[in-house]
C-alpha cells in the first residue's frame, strides 16, 4: 500500500467516525448520570434533518449547527422532563424519541428541494475540509488528521476537555456521583434532578451535533435514513468504551475503518456482495462488544453507573 491510499483511508475514517464520536460523547454524559436515552438514533437523525434543512434556506452550515444544537437540547428537555420529573420508563421513552424523530425527519426530507441532487439525494451547503497550517505537512498524519472540516478540529478539542472534565475536577466528580448513588449524592447538597436534566439537555445536544456532521460535514447531503443506524452503534460503543470518553475514540475510528475498508472494497470491484459489506460495520461492533462484555466481565467489572436507568425521589427508598 502506498502513502496516497493509507492517507484516503484514514481520512474516510476520521470523517466516518467523527459523527459517532459525538453521538457515543454525549451519551456518555447522559448515562454518566443515571439516565439511560435510546433515542439516540431519533435525535441524531433530527439533527441531521434540521441542520441540513436550516442551511439549505440560509446558505450557511453555520445557522444550520445552530438549528440542530436547538433541536437537540428541545429533544434532550423533553427526554428529561419525561424521565426526570415524570419518572416514565427511560427505555420507552427513548424508543419513543427514536420513533418521533425517524418519522418527522422523513416527513422534513420529503418536503426539501428542489436543488441539486447527487448519489445520497439532496445536496446544499457544507463544512468544507480546510488544511491546518503546519500540522498539515506532517507525513501521513498531517494530510489524513489535518485537512478535516471544522467540526473534526472542534472534536480534537473536547475529547481531552471531557475527560479532563469527568475525572480531573469537582463538577465531574459531583457528575458521576450523582449516576452512582444519587441518594448520597443528595445528602452532599447536590440536586439530582437538575444535575440530570442539565447532562441530558447536553448530551442531547452532542448527539445532534453528531447527525448535523452527517448532513453538513461528511456526507454533506440528506437522504432518507442518513444515520443508518448509527445511534444504536453510539449506544452498543458507550459500553465498549466503558464510559470512558478516551475508550470511546478507538471504538469510533474502528468503526471508521471498518466503513471506509468497505467502501474502498466496493469501488475495487470485489466478488463479495455489496449487502454483505455494509454489514461490515455492524457485524464488527456486534463482535467487539461480545467480547469486551465477556472480558470485563471475566474482570469482575464494567464500569456501568450503578443508578444508570433508576428514577430518583427524595422521599423514597430505592
């Protein structure tokens, strides 16, 4: 394999995973504090449906960003007023969000245009890829991690922020308190239920920020079911990563290099069939997650928040 190939692919790899990225981040703060949201897919979907659709009539991938950080943190208040003060069941009203928002995306889509079309559907305005200097001339690494749109720098920035965060200062710390033993957590002054309204918002807003890069940043366009499943990939690697947002970048570039090995595979010509190749992805995580489940559990650990999908009140024992 020569340099220009390794360089193609691992930048289809950056590209493909930075969307998961931001879907698995955010549900890791939403889990981290006790909230578990299936409605991954649902929000990540919207935000690809209202980001695109806000740049297409503005002409600016900017107000488009800031259409689907408002949808999400809309969606991510509903999951938390539900969940939070409601106290419904997290997992249907998780699956609920995936079914509202799947539908009303697809209703959103079949009402844009008309506009230039191309192999995924309607096309409009992008984050164009830009080179950063110096960075860029590195061998290798420079052309694959450095010529990226904007919303991949933006990722560079927050992976080490949000560790930083969780681990290295006392809001994080009262964060993970609060998914692991929200009763003490209580008992130390801190107030559940906005600290889990917050993260859920927050998280909401990272997961729709991830279908905003879809649309905008790597497949720059919309087309019916553009996530692809992804959302249930971001939920099945938040387990992979251990909630841990460090882990949670080797899941997403596997699953980045897993997606553009196929896509590289399909335009060679290959033999095997192009169904079975965009299974690739979905088998692979299927497999990782087999085993990581077995081998942390054979480590007697997995790292879950130990409140993760509990409902918390005062006056109640749990």
């Amino acid at each position: 394999m020569d340099e220009a190939f390794i360089v193609s692919i691992l930048i289809i790899t950056i590209r493909a995973g930075t969307s998961l990225l931001y879907a698995t981040l955010g549900e890791i703060f939403t889990e981290r504090v006790g909230i578990l949201n299936l409605g991954v897919e649902g929000i990540m979907i919207m935000g690809a449906a209202t980001s695109f659709a806000a740049a297409y009539y503005s002409n600016s991938p900017w107000l488009g960003l800031l259409a689907a950080i408002l949808v999400g943190g809309f969606l991510g208040l509903i999951h938390a007023f539900l969940t939070v003060t409601l106290r419904a069941e997290q997992v249907v009203s998780g699956l609920a969000m995936t079914i509202f928002g799947s539908g009303l995306a697809s209703f959103m889509g079949q009402r844009l245009g008309p506009g230039k079309t191309t192999m995924i559907g309607l096309q409009g305005p992008s984050f164009k890829r830009f080179p950063f200097p110096l960075l860029n001339k590195l061998p290798i690494i420079g052309p694959s991690f450095f010529n990226q749109d904007i919303l991949v720098y933006i990722l560079y920035l927050l992976i080490p922020l949000f560790w930083f965060f969780l681990y290295k200062t006392r809001p994080g710390l009262k964060l993970r308190a609060v998914g692991e033993n929200p009763r003490a957590s209580d008992s130390m002054g801190i107030n559940i239920a906005n600290s889990r309204y917050l993260y859920t918002i927050f998280g909401a807003v990272l997961i729709s920020i991830a279908g905003s890069h879809l649309s905008l940043g790597y497949l720059q366009g919309w087309a019916e079911n553009i996530t692809g499943g992804r959302g249930w990939i971001a939920i099945a690697l938040v387990i992979f990563a251990t909630w841990n947002p460090l882990r949670a970048v080797l899941g997403a570039l596997l699953f980045g290099g897993i997606n553009s090995l196929q896509f590289r595979m399909q335009a060679a010509g290959t033999s095997i069939p192009a169904s079975f190749l965009n299974m690739m992805p979905y088998i692979f995580t299927i497999l990782v997650l087999v085993f990581i489940t077995w081998w942390e559990a054979f480590r007697k650990r997995i790292g879950a928040p130990a409140a993760l999908g509990l409902p918390y009140v005062r006056e109640e024992k749990n």
